[in-house]
C-alpha cells in the first residue's frame, strides 16, 4: 500500500482542511468542505479495500462499485453510497452542491465529531 492509500494520508488532508474551514469566512469555506469530503470518502473507501483484502487496482476501473459490493453491511453499504454521492458533487458537480450538507437519512459531514464518527465507524464495525 502507498501513501496514497493509506488512512493517514487522509486524515491528515483531513485534519488540515478542517482547521482552514474552521477559520475562514463563511463564503470560503465550501473550498475546504468540498476537499474534506472527497478526502473523507477515500478515506473510508480504502479502510474497505483493506479489512476486506481488496486489489489494489481494478483492471476495468470498477473499484468504487467493487469495494462497495464487498460490504455485507447493508447500514455501512449505504453510508459508503452516501459519502460517494457527496464525494461525487463536490468534486465534479458543484451546481448541485448545497450546504448545509446532509442526505436523505441525514447523515450530516459538517461537522468533526461526525467525520470521526463516520471513519471509525469503517474502522470497527464487521463489513
């Protein structure tokens, strides 16, 4: 595993933009949300690759469909399908990106706790 791959790599991103969101001006801080997000999402996605003893690389570019399958974890499959849908918004389709950030069963990412929450939620629960 590199050291794009690895959760520290993340978290560090993470950590670094949260500390920049949380002291900007309120109309600059969808820039590092939309960052954390996305560093959030991979996060997450190589925890899965990793518990489960995933391939580095899928041959057909299927990877994000691949880790997702792989979880048996109905709660956590569509917790995964959330963070890639914001992951999704924030980094190619920012007409649609509107704060305050949240899905249909609320699960809310502006936030610290919850963005630790959410990580060391793929981190213990059983996959």
């Amino acid at each position: 595993m590199n050291n794009f791959q690895q959760k520290k790599y993340f978290s560090i991103i993470i950590e670094t933009e949260w500390d920049k969101y949380e002291t900007v001006p309120d109309d600059e801080k969808e820039i590092y949300l939309r960052n954390i997000i996305s560093r959030l999402y991979y996060t997450c996605f190589h925890i899965i690759k990793e518990r489960k003893g995933l391939p580095d690389w899928d041959s057909n570019d299927r990877s994000h469909e691949v880790v997702k399958k792989a979880i048996n974890n109905k709660g956590l499959r569509k917790k995964l399908k959330a963070l890639y849908d914001f992951r999704v918004k924030a980094d190619y389709k920012y007409q649609e990106f509107k704060l305050p950030l949240h899905d249909k069963r609320n699960l809310s990412i502006v936030n610290k706790k919850n963005i630790d929450n959410i990580i060391k939620t793929f981190e213990t629960v059983d996959l």
